[in-house]
C-alpha cells in the first residue's frame, strides 16, 4: 500500500464531523466532512462514497421488487436464462 498518496477518503480522518440523514431500528447512515458515508448495519460500518451508496440502493430495490413479483425467476442480469437463475439458497 502506498501511503504516499493518502485520499481525502481516508480513515485516518477521524476529525470528520458527522451528520445523520436516516435511521432505522437496524441500521442508519451518516454523511461525513470527508465526503464519505457511513452505513451502520448492526455493528457492522460501511465506509462509501456517495455514489457508491445511491448504486447499493438501486441494487436493494431492485432485488426486493423482483422478489415481491409474483414470478420472481429473474436472475441477477435481468434476464430468464436457466443457466443463470439463481437457486433458493444459493449466493
């Protein structure tokens, strides 16, 4: 790792002010001054970039209306290949 070239996405940064935008009884999220979000799920804490969140969240959706579809056989590419359908239980 070359510590030369240390980002402002750095988690050496720990003078960032935070500011809480949501929460939830399981998990919330926190902007920070180094232009970083803090996803908190449990004990678990995901440090992304904004734009990563916003793709996270579109992924979510996705995968939560095609499970509540009452024929949800899509596969993660949005098609119906059975080569590519995934199996209750697998990852």
């Amino acid at each position: 790792m070359n510590h030369n070239n240390i980002s402002d996405y750095s988690p050496s940064r720990n003078t960032c002010h935070r500011t809480r935008l949501a929460t939830i009884a399981v998990a919330s999220v926190e902007r920070c001054d180094c232009k970083m979000m803090h996803v908190h799920i449990g004990a678990l804490t995901i440090r992304m970039t904004p734009d990563a969140v916003a793709e996270i969240a579109k992924m979510l959706s996705l995968a939560i209306a095609r499970y509540a579809a009452p024929n949800h056989t899509h596969n993660a590419h949005g098609d119906n290949s059975p080569f590519l359908r995934l199996s209750r239980g697998e990852a």
